[in-house]
C-alpha cells in the first residue's frame, strides 16, 4: 500500500463541496437580481398603497401623492437610492466573479505548480 501526501479522494471531495458551494452562492445572487424588478418597498398615505420595485426606487424621482387635503410629491432619499443600486450592483459583481474561470487573485502559477 502507497501513502502519498495528497489524497486524491480528499482532493476531490473538496473540489465537489466547493462547487456546489459556488453554485448556491450564483443562485442567491440571481435570486437578489430577480427580486429587484418584483414588489420591493410598499409605502402607506392616507389608506393607499403605493408598492415600489427596486428599479423604480433607482430611477423615479418620488411618488405623485394626490389627497382631498395636500398633494405633492414625495421624494425618495438619496441614501435609499444607493442602498438599493448598491445591492444589485454588487449582487452581480460577485455572480461575475464567481463565473470567471481565472480569478482575480490566484496569480500566475510557479514552476512548482505546472
């Protein structure tokens, strides 16, 4: 019986879990992309609901508000508007990187390694 010092049942039990462990973390990401063009924030004046998606809280300027006693528009915050951009944005950066076959940081492989 040969003892080496790599196993290749270990190896190759840990190359399966980090699979599947990059596949559920591109699905939760697709997940958090989906969800931002569905119901996102529903806010309440005067007994209406106004039901916001993500993409609207990004790019509308505020909501038209029209009551028997004040109207106006209410804006919506700055900080709101790239909290929710920033989540998408990021969100789809890590799916990126996550489908790139040569990462960012694994570098160039040694004379060792080839």
């Amino acid at each position: 019986m040969q003892t080496s010092l790599t196993d290749e049942r270990a190896e190759q039990k840990r190359a399966f879990a980090n699979r599947i462990k990059r596949i559920v973390a591109i699905v939760l990401g697709a997940v958090i992309l989906i969800s931002f063009f569905f119901p996102y924030i529903q806010f309440v004046f005067k007994n209406t609901v106004y039901s916001l998606t993500g993409l609207q809280l990004v790019t509308v300027r505020g909501m038209m508000v029209r009551g028997p006693q004040m109207s106006g528009l209410v804006t919506i915050p700055l900080l709101t508007r790239i909290a929710v951009a920033a989540g998408v944005v990021l969100a789809l950066a890590g799916i990126v990187l996550l489908l790139l076959k040569n990462r960012c940081g694994r570098g160039r492989p040694t004379s060792s390694q080839e």
